[in-house]
C-alpha cells in the first residue's frame, strides 16, 4: 500500500470515530438503542459498510495495490506520483525510475521552451509544431504507461526470476524516450533560427525527419 493511500485511509478512519462519538457520547448526542433504536442501527450499518469499502479497496485497488491506477493518470505530475511510489531503493528498477522521472522533466522543459519561442514567432508552422509536440509528449507517457504495468505486474506475479527480461523490455522504452527527446532538441535548435528566413527549408526538413522518426519508434515499440 502507498503512504499516500494509507494516509487517506488513517484520516477516513479517524474522522469515522469522530462521527461515532459525537453520536454516542453521553455528552453530545447521546444516541443509544434505548433512546433512539432507528437511528443507532444506522449509525452501526453505516459503520460497517465503511469498514467493508475500505477493506475491498485495500484488497482489490489497484491504486492501493501499486500505488496508481494507470486509468486515472492524465498530467505529467499524475506520471511523476506514479513513478515515485516506486522509487524504493530496494526496488530492482530504482534507476530505470529515476530515468523516466528525468525524461518527465526533460519533456516539459522543452514543450515549455517550445512555446516560448513559438510566441515569438507567428510562423505557418505553428500548428504543425504544436501538434507534434503533443504527440510526442504522448508517446513518452505511453512508454512510461508501460513501464509502471510492467513493473505493477513483475511487483505482483513475478518476482527475482525474470528480473533481467523486466529491465530490458523497460530499458528499450527508456532508450525510445531518449531517441525522441533527442530530436526533440534538434526542433528546437531550428525553432530558435526561425527569424533567420533562409531555415524555413531546414525547419521544414527537421519537423519532417521527427515525424519520421515518431513513426519509426512506434514500430518499434509495437513489437514490444
């Protein structure tokens, strides 16, 4: 179980016992089966149901279970909570984590300097940028997605016996982040040169070889 889901669950409980004492104590509001039977089976009933939701939870979510649901992660923090909540230095992927964290930063940091320049410059190229940033931004979570079920499943099912298989099929999606985040800089070295009107052409051929290059590392990743 996470800290972050243990926590949420000392509070539910601590702020359920609140609630029954304020009910039951002779002082507040005194509900007991004598003066009010109705009223004190709820309370019980509502207790009980809590205890059960909170068990089923515990037993059976995923979140609760590795520390994320890979449904629910959508920004690049969701991604960043994810992977910290495998940064165990026990864990056997403790440096593959530490990387897809880096590659998290990395990505924002040029999304961000991206649209900087991109402000600078009311250019045609501007939707065609933005959109290909989008989706490479999104290619890199995917491989993250993959990363966090393929460590949640080794966590649960597999254990030290296939250790190396896990880190290498990880380790080629690191590698594939790696390759896009570094066309990623060639973009922008040409984004940056976009006042000067003689790298309009090598802007254009830039933009075509990372769209290239996306295609290419999707089939690669396909097989994976």
């Amino acid at each position: 179980m996470s800290n972050k889901t243990f926590i949420r669950l000392v509070i539910a409980i601590v702020i359920m016992a609140i609630i029954d004492i304020a009910i039951f104590s002779p002082a507040i509001l005194a509900i007991s089966f004598s003066t009010n039977p109705l009223i004190f089976c709820l309370v019980i009933l509502i207790n009980i149901l809590c205890i059960a939701s909170g068990y089923m939870y515990v037993t059976h979510s995923t979140a609760a279970k590795y520390g994320y649901d890979l449904d629910k992660l959508k920004s690049s923090n969701d991604y960043k909570e994810a992977l910290e909540s495998k940064l165990g230095k026990n864990s056997p992927f403790y440096f593959q984590v530490k990387q897809a964290l880096s590659q998290i930063d990395s990505m924002t940091r040029k999304k961000n300097v991206l649209n900087e320049l991109l402000e600078q410059n009311n250019q045609e190229h501007f939707t065609a940028l933005t959109e290909l940033a989008d989706q490479a931004s999104n290619f890199l979570f995917n491989n993250i997605r993959k990363t966090l079920n393929r460590i949640a499943i080794f966590d649960a099912d597999i254990g030290n016996s296939m250790e190396n298989e896990y880190k290498e099929y990880i380790q080629k999606l690191l590698d594939s982040n790696d390759n896009l985040l570094n066309e990623f800089n060639k973009l922008l070295a040409e984004v940056s040169q976009m006042d000067d009107t003689s790298s309009d052409d090598s802007l254009g051929q830039v933009l075509n070889d990372m769209t290239n290059s996306l295609k290419i590392l999707r089939g690669e990743n396909d097989s994976l």
